[in-house]
C-alpha cells in the first residue's frame, strides 16, 4: 500500500472511529452537555480534560507506529509484521485504553451519569473486540510470533518497561 493511501485510510478510519463513538454516539444520546453532580466539579472538570489530552496520545502514537510499520489500524490493511514497539511494548491494546481513557475524560468533564454509562458498555464492546476478533486475528496472521509477545505483554494493565522481542 502506498504511503498516501495509508495516510489516508488512516485518517478515515480515526475519524471515523473516533469521531463517531467518542463524539457523535456521546452528543446523539443527549449527553454532551454539563452537569454538575456535586459541589466544586470543576476540579473534576480539569482532570477530565486531562484524561482526554492524555488518552489521545497513545491513540495518535499508535496510529503513527502503524504507519511506520507500512499499515493502518484497519484490518484489512493492517501492516506486514506485528507492532510491538512504542505503546505496544508496554500494553497490547493502547489505542482501546486510550479512547477509554477519552470516554473517562469526557465523564468527568461533563459530570454525566449517561456519560459514565456508555463508557462502561464501550469498555465492554472493546474487550469482546480484542477478545473474540482482534486476538484470533493476530494469532492466525503472526503465529508464534503474536503468542510470544502475548505471553509477555498485557492486554490491559500496562508493564513497567517496554518488553522487546529476542531477536534469535
């Protein structure tokens, strides 16, 4: 795939992601819109934008480590060789711990109880996609290779210090 296409289909894809789950589902379902559930939210309201800024990081890094890997997030043109560097060598699913992490963010920020709801069923939704899709995925496209880094790397508490692959 051409560089420029996966630029693109890169984009398409954040956009379309997280545009749709963590901004247009949010404002559909009416809770986008400030509430202030106990005295002095504000300080809440700061640490949500916080938890926003900082979950957009790894979202954005491992977008990139993608694209240096010659793929996208996509699936269908997902890169040649396993990701394992960056984010990945400290968690298995940083993009999904990420937008967790923008969905806690905007439960704070908003001092929604809706809010707080759809992060709770999108935090299921990304398990059951890491778990039954993602993970056999990966198992059949990297082998042993993707059961090793497996073994070493958590899927959702990350590591202390990035894990990196014997290279025998």
């Amino acid at each position: 795939m051409r560089k420029s296409a996966v630029v693109a289909t890169s984009v398409a894809w954040f956009v379309a992601t997280v545009g749709t789950c963590g901004c247009l589902l949010p404002y559909l379902l009416n809770d986008w819109h400030f509430h202030e559930p106990l005295p002095y939210w504000g300080v809440a309201r700061a640490v949500g934008v916080l938890l926003i800024c900082a979950g957009l990081i790894p979202v954005v890094a491992s977008f990139a480590g993608f694209f240096r890997a010659g793929g996208t997030p996509v699936p269908v043109a997902s890169p040649p060789r396993l990701v394992t560097r960056g984010f990945y060598g400290y968690v298995r699913n940083p993009i999904y711990l990420g937008f967790l992490a923008v969905l806690v963010g905007q439960t704070l920020l908003f001092g929604s109880l809706g809010m707080l709801e759809y992060t709770a069923v999108a935090s299921c939704i990304a398990a059951a996609a890491v778990r039954f899709y993602d993970e056999r995925v990966l198992a059949r496209k990297f082998g042993a290779e993707y059961q090793a880094y497996r073994r070493a790397v958590p899927a959702w508490l990350p590591r202390l210090h990035p894990w990196t692959p014997d290279k025998r």
